[in-house]
C-alpha cells in the first residue's frame, strides 16, 4: 500500500457514508482541511458538518458527536488515536486526515498521512485536497484553499516554496484550474498585497537586511535612492504586488548587494510565492502567507466557522467580520512583542525564556514568541509560557526557532515531547515551532529539562559550539 492507496480508501470509506462529521482544527491547515473536505463532501450529496476544536483531548471529545456520521478528523487525530478507543469509536466510524506523528493504537483506524511516507513537506489541508480531487476530478477549484493551508502551516518556509507533491500536484491543478498564479523567484517577504513596500521590507528578518530590516526609514530611503515611485499622485503607497516588474528586479537586485556586501547569504531572498489573481487587488485574500493570516486570526479568536465561510467564497459579512479580528489580532500581537522585548527573556545556554502570565490569550503566544525571536537572540530557540484559562494548574509552553538553529540539529518538537511526558503533559508540532502543555508546578524544571535537551540536539548534530 503506497500513499495514493490510503487516498483512494479513504476517498472511498466518504463516498459510502450515509452522513459525515468533520473535526478538524482551527489554523489556517485545519480551517483549510475543512473546507476543502465538507465542500467535496457535499458536492456528492452527501450531508455533513463541522465541528472545530483547538486541539483534541480528553476536554475537548464531548464535541465529537455519538451518532451515525462517519467522523472525519482532519489536522488531528493521528497523535490523539487512544482517544477514539476511550470513546468506543470502531474503525469503521472513524478516518483520521492528518500529517502529524501517529500515535501507536492497538485498534487501527483508517488514516490517510503523509508523514510516514517521507512527505514531510505537505500539510493536512493538502491530504484533504488529494482525497477530494480523488472522489471527483471537478475539484481541483479547491487546489487554491489547500496551498493556504499548506502555506500557512509553514510547508513554503524551510525550502522557500512548496515542494514534494503539495507543489507538483496542488500547485500545478490551481494553476491549470486558473485561480493560481505561480511567482518564481519573487520576494521572499510578506504583507506583499496590503503592506506598503517599504514597510513590507522592514518587517521582513528572513534574511536580515542591515539598515533596511526593522527600519522603516531605512527603507524608505533605500527606495528612494533607487528611484522607485512609493506612492500614487493621490498619496496612497503602493504594495508590492502592483509595482512593475522592472522595479522588483531593480529593488531585489540592490537588495542582494546588500546583503553581500555586509557578508550575508542571498539564498533566503528570493522565493517561490503564490497569487490568487481571482481575488480582489490589494486585500489579503490575494495571496497564501496572507490569506492564511486571515484564517489564522479567525482560529484564535474563536470564529474558524468564518475562515471556512471565506474559503467557500463568502465576501460580504464573514470577510468584514475577519477584516475587524485581523485588525484586533495584530494590534495585540504588537503589544505582545512589545511586551516581550520591554520585559526581557531570561537567557539559559541552549535558550531564552519568559512567561508572559494571564496577559495574553494563550492561541496567539507562539506567534508573538516567533516574532519577538527575530530581535533578540535568534541563535536560540525562545520558549514562553503563559497560563491557561481553562485550567488553573496547567501552563502552556510554545516554543520557537529559526531555520539556520534547525539546520544545526534542533527538533523543537522531540524536546517538547519528550519533556513534558516527564512530568505527565503533552506537546507537538514541527521542528521549528512547537508547544505543550505541562503542570503549573513543573514550569522551573521543565525549562532547565528542556535547555538540557536542547543541548544534546546540538552536541548531537556536532554544533555544540556556535
Ligand atoms: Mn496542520
């Protein structure tokens, strides 16, 4: 049995369901997953709905319903499989859609991973896309909601564009399909379509431009000194997706020399990006890293359902709705920073850390924690940790890093994982990016657990001394 078997089943196992139940997660993958899935799903005729969770767990299984649906989990599910055993599910009520580590299970329920089969480079959103394409070839409209999910769950960071079958097969159906437009070598950078460019360029660390990152006047000046028009006779600034291709050649060209000059690499420049010329000029919508930022605001502040409503297409009150979340979602996110960088990280040997209390909602802490990376120490992972309203004796953990500490042998998730089972928590996530959730009373030896960890990736991978 190959991947494209696993597909093939579990396309089948939803075409025999008299009725289904999507479970899936509430970032920009699972939202993606969701409504790649129930899309699909309900072209056939076949009835379903949707159930969003922040993460599954033992809390969070009431939601799951008991009756005669199939239940589809879909960005989840492969780690939490002891769950469906509790609950009594059999294999044939359960089809697990995911791309994470897969839990031993002594019942073996249906799962469709691309993990296992070396693909470690495409999300669930992207499982979900091949098993819709699968029941119908029509559904390749749905190419365009799986390279956001795909995007947005990091898949385009490490290699600097899709790759694996998430870029040879979804890619290229949007694309063929026409609501994919496919920029080769653009601008490793975001905010393309709403940021003004010069702002575009300072918020942009990956790579680090002296003078220019973190330094909007900087940047200004670098434009002007290029001759590049920044904004419309009407004093509007212009975003990057709508100056001339001659000016992007101009401004990445003198960006290289830059970097060459101050002894950098130009690798991380340039980067394959993706377009969605259906959507409207100038909106977020227009491409992947931004449109997943919508469905990432729409996750964390507890309104996926309007995520799923734009992918489907809705213009009108869901994306007025996401515009007003994104708008407070990065208005807090700033704060957080600021928090961050004015209180200060506590610095170990392998890392930096902080906790940030009750001041921040816990869904947003690792993105502020990716953030604040990139203005401090960023040749050590940064964990912070903040308390969980739910539950007073729990603390969540996100940890984060970049690409250059990951290359030297760091897995954030092995450390997080193997850590907080020592005090009976659990973790996931990528080697990049990770969180857990541990005891409250375990916070101080848990960080030194994991500085110690994190010292054995290093020595392991023979970059012990940075
Ligand atoms: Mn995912």
């Amino acid at each position: 049995m190959g991947f494209s078997d696993d597909v093939k089943a579990a396309a089948e196992q939803i075409s025999d369901a008299p009725e289904i139940t999507i479970i899936s997660h509430i970032d920009a993958d699972g939202i993606s997953c969701e409504a790649i899935l129930s899309q699909a799903i309900s072209r056939q005729g076949i009835r379903v709905k949707s159930v969003f969770v922040r993460q599954l767990e033992p809390l969070t299984m009431p939601q799951v319903p008991s009756d005669n649906s199939l239940k589809v989990f879909a960005d989840l599910g492969a780690g939490q499989q002891n769950l469906f055993l509790e609950r009594g599910f059999s294999e044939k009520e359960v089809l697990i859609v995911d791309h994470h580590v897969s839990q031993e299970c002594e019942r073996q329920y249906t799962q469709v991973n691309c993990l296992p089969y070396g693909f470690e480079r495409m999300s669930a959103a992207g499982v979900s896309y091949l098993i819709a394409k699968q029941m119908d070839s029509a559904n390749t409209d749905l190419a365009k909601l799986a390279i956001v999910g795909n995007v947005g769950d990091m898949m385009a960071r490490e290699k600097c564009g899709l790759v694996g079958p998430a870029r040879d097969i979804i890619v290229e159906d949007g694309v063929s399909h026409g609501n994919v437009e496919v920029r080769k070598r653009d601008l490793n950078c975001y905010g393309t379509a709403t940021r003004p460019v010069h702002l575009s360029l300072t918020y942009n660390d990956d790579p680090f431009v002296r003078g220019i990152s973190n330094n909007p006047e900087g940047a200004r000046q670098f434009l002007k000194k290029l001759g590049i028009r920044q904004q419309t006779e009407n004093g509007r600034w212009y975003v990057w997706e709508e100056i001339s291709q001659e000016e992007k050649r101009i401004i990445i060209s003198a960006l290289a020399e830059q970097l060459i000059a101050n002894g950098d690499t130009v690798d991380r420049l340039f980067a394959e990006t993706y377009g969605f010329p259906d959507e409207t000029p100038r909106t977020p919508l227009r491409n992947a890293q931004e449109y997943a930022t919508v469905l990432n605001a729409c996750g964390r502040w507890a309104k996926p359902q309007i995520g799923s409503a734009i992918l489907r297409g809705d213009r009108g009150t869901a994306y007025r709705d996401a515009e007003h979340m994104l708008k407070n979602h990065r208005a807090i996110i700033r704060n957080l920073l600021e928090f961050i960088i004015d209180t200060g990280v506590k610095e170990l040997e392998n890392l930096q850390y902080l906790h940030v209390g009750a001041r921040y909602p816990d869904t947003i802490v690792g993105i502020g924690a990716g953030m604040a990376l990139s203005k401090l120490n960023a040749k050590k992972p940064i964990l912070i940790m903040c308390e969980v309203p739910e539950d007073p004796n729990l603390t969540k953990v996100s940890m984060r890093t970049n690409e250059r500490v990951v290359e030297q042998g760091i897995d954030l998730q092995q450390a997080l994982n193997c850590a907080s089972a020592e005090y009976g928590g659990g973790g996931g996530g990528h080697k990049i990016a990770a969180g857990a959730y541990i005891p409250k009373t375990a916070e101080e030896e848990f960080v030194i657990r994991v500085n110690r960890i994190l010292g054995e990736q290093f020595a392991a991978a023979g970059s012990g001394n940075r």
